[in-house]
C-alpha cells in the first residue's frame, strides 16, 4: 500500500505517466478531462500543439480535426477523440464492467467521506461492497482546499488527501469501485435491489447505502452548462486556485463557504469580485467579513446579479452582471464561483417510494426507533449529507458510515 501510494503521489508530482491529453491549453473540453483525472488523484500529461512539435505531429499522424480535440493516447496504445469521463475512465481501467449476474451484499450509492467510510467498514468486516459515483471520489469534502476540524490532523489535511487515503483504504479491502457511474434508479426485487446505471447496465445487491449527498444550486442562465466543469466552479480547492493564478474572478454568495472562498481564492487571483444579492452581515460569520475588508483585492457588490456568460467552446471570457437600477457593466473574467446553497441529490430516489422530507432529504423510518440510518425501505440505508437532520460535517458522515454497517450486517442476518 504504501508502494503503492508512494509511487502514484511521484507520477502526480512529475507529470509523468497515465494518459497523455493533447490539446489546447485553452480548450474547454482540456480543462474538463484535465479536472476530471485531477479529482480522482490520476496522473496525465498534457502536450499542447501551440508549443510542442510532437503534439503537432500526433495531431497530424491521426488527422485530428478541430472537433476531434482533445485527442487522448491511453496508456495501453489506444487513441482516443475529445472522450467523454466515462470513455476515459474505461480506457485507463478506473471503470470496470459489472458483472450482472453477481448480487453484492451491499451497493453504495455516493463516494463521499460517508460512503467510503461504509466501503471501508464494509470490507473490512467481509462483505462484498460496491462503490459508485457519478463524478469522483471525495464528494464535497474532496473540494475543501483544508479541513481543520477533522480528528487528528492538528494542522488541517486537504479534502483530497483525506478523501484519497480513504479511497485507497477501502480498495485494500476488496471494495469494488466504479466511477464515474451515475445511478439513475434503484427498484426493490425480490430478496435484493437492482440500481439502474447511466452507464446502461444494473448491478444487484442484498442492501443499499444512499450516501449521495449534496448538490450546488445554480444559476438560472441559459448557457451555464457550457461552462461548466470548466470555468464554473462550486468550490475553492488548490485546483481551482491553480486555474485563476493572477486572473480576475467573480464568486457568488453570501454565507460562510462563500467568504471562505473568496479569502483563499484572493490569494491567488489578482482580484476577486464578490457578488451578493444582500448584505453580508446577516448570513456570514463576522471574522469573514472583517478578513474579506481587510483583504485589498476583494470586492463586495452587494445588490448585484450576474445576468449573463459570453465565451465559447467551454472557455468563459466576460461575466456581465447589474445592479438594483439595472444599470449593467462587463468584466473580463474566465473563471465563475457559485455559493448559493446546496440541495439533495434524491432526484434518482423519486419512483423508488422512499420517503423524503419535504426539502428533499431521506427522512428517517420512524418504525425503527434508534435508527436513523434506516430509511421507509427495509434495506436502503441513508447517511451523511443526504439523510434529514444530519449534521453537514465531514466527521458525523464518516461516523454514519461506520455505523450503518452495524446495520446492515443485522439486517442480511435477519433477511437470511
Ligand atoms: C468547499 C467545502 C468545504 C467544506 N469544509 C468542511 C470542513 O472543513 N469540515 C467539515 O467537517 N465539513 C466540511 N464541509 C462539509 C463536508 O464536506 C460534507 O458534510 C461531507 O462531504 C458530506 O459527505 P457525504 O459523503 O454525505 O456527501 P458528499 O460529500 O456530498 O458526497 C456525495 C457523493 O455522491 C455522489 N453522487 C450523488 N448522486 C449520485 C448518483 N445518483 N449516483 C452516483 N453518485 C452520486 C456525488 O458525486 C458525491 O461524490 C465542506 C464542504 C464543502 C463543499
């Protein structure tokens, strides 16, 4: 194991090994592969044909058009054109095939802090678990630039170094994992659950943890989803602050998360424009305030909202935004934040029969007094983020995750 994570951190650090992206620094669909392999800890190099003869020249022996680019040469000889995160994934080996036929005792639905806590507990407890996420291992908290109040790091961990530990430790004890595969409706069988993948598959399992967390409200501008992924941005990690070195860029929101951002990201940036459609003062901590005042290149508009995003092929250029008079001003900007609120990701639950709390959580099953994890299904569990009333920390998520294996390890007893 530690082989292991020595040598990857190494390739991580040099730029070498794994797949060789070819592409424009500035392409969008670049900044998303790049983001995407970044996210789950995965090595890469990128050759650009602006300033390297042998991109030019791979770009010519496969007679790459522009729509084709980035073109990606994987590891094991194959060549692909500008891939989607799944065709990537397959081809570097991070997704696997599911075997239909196999019923796994538990599927985990999310790889966030609470779902890996389960697959640890999971498989170091015995039972055949499987992983899967839609985007990336670590979920929000793989986002948090520093996490200062996790037990036992005194001086903080990055979210991504925390998330990566746990990622590798629940492989070491025989976790299944498959990401990036979205689940897109889970259905009650008779003895086990099928979980339909966006992949086109479905897996079976004897139970279900539902550790999908949450979700970042967006706003409502018709061409958002262009740039998403590339130049929006729902959080403020080192990546992200990587992307804005010594650029102008725009954060919305008004909370605590919002003005931590703009206090890390303003060490990086050359000015961060921070819009809020109020004041601070009524939803954000006042040492925030105090930091972002005292902090030179932060600007607060208050009583602003963007109206809209001009770029294009991913890459975002100008954000226009206006005041209460409605008078409207533009700004060169590539890189948007949005920090407006989060919602569950239960959308996938809907048919399910699940009972959700009326914000869209899983409420908890009331027959099971005790045992909040247990949701209006026998046999789906609920934890972290997702769950109703669960307290919104990396800590209490990780907690659930040990927890409902207890659960569950009752439950297969008693179904048996
Ligand atoms: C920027 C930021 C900083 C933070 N800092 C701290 C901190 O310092 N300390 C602290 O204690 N907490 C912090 N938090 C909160 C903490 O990260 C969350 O409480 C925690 O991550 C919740 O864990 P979770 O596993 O329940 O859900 P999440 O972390 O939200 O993970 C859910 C996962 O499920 C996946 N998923 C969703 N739907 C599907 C689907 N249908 N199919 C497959 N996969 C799906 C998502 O892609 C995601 O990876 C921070 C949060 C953010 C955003």
């Amino acid at each position: 194991m530690r082989a292991l994570i020595l040598r990857r951190v190494g390739l991580l650090e040099q730029g070498t090994g794994g797949p060789v992206i070819v592409g424009p620094e500035d392409n969008g669909d670049v900044l998303r592969l790049q983001g995407f392999l970044r996210r789950n800890g995965h090595p890469f190099q990128r050759l650009d044909p602006a300033d390297d003869g042998g991109a030019r020249t791979l770009l010519e022996k496969y007679a790459a058009r522009p729509e084709d680019l980035p073109i990606v040469l994987c590891p094991d000889g194959s060549m692909l054109r500008n891939p989607s995160e799944q065709q990537l994934a397959r081809c570097i080996g991070l997704l696997q095939a599911i075997d239909p036929a196999k019923i796994y005792d538990v599927a985990i639905v999310g790889a966030g802090p609470a779902g890996l806590a389960a697959a640890v507990y999971a498989g170091s407890e015995g039972l055949s678990a499987i992983v899967l996420d839609c985007r990336s291992f670590g979920g929000q908290a793989g986002a948090s630039a520093r996490i200062e109040n996790y037990l036992g790091f005194p001086t903080g961990i990055s979210g991504m170094a925390l998330m990566a530990r746990a990622y590798n430790q629940a492989q070491k004890f025989g976790v299944e994992m498959a990401i990036p595969d979205e689940v897109k409706s889970l259905a009650r069988g008779d003895g086990d659950f099928a979980l339909n993948l966006a992949s086109g598959g479905s897996l079976r399992s004897r139970a279900v943890i539902v550790a999908t967390g949450a979700r970042y409200r967006q706003l409502k501008l018709d061409n958002l989803s262009e740039f998403d992924g590339s130049c929006v941005h729902y959080w403020a990690s080192p990546l992200e602050a990587r992307l804005c070195k010594q650029q102008d860029v725009a954060l919305v929101g008004a909370g605590n998360s919002a003005g931590q951002a703009a206090v890390y990201l303003s060490g990086h940036a050359s000015k961060v424009w921070l819009l809020a459609r109020r004041g601070l003062e009524a939803t954000m901590s006042r040492y925030l305030i105090d930091r972002i005042a005292a902090q030179p290149n932060i600007e607060v508009l208050t009583g602003y909202e963007i109206t809209a995003l001009e770029g294009n092929g991913g890459v975002l250029r100008t954000v226009r935004w206006k005041n209460r008079d409605g008078e409207e001003s533009a700004k060169s900007i590539a890189h948007l934040f949005l920090f407006i609120g989060a919602e569950p990701n239960t959308d996938w639950l809907a048919a399910s029969g699940i009972r959700l709390c009326e914000k869209g959580f899983i409420a908890a099953d009331g027959r099971h007094e005790g045992s909040p994890l247990d949701t209006s299904m026998p046999g789906v569990f609920a934890i972290g983020d997702v769950r109703s009333g669960s307290i919104k920390r990396v800590a209490s998520a990780v907690g659930e995750g040990a927890a409902v294996v207890a659960r569950i390890h009752r439950y297969l007893a008693d179904a048996a």
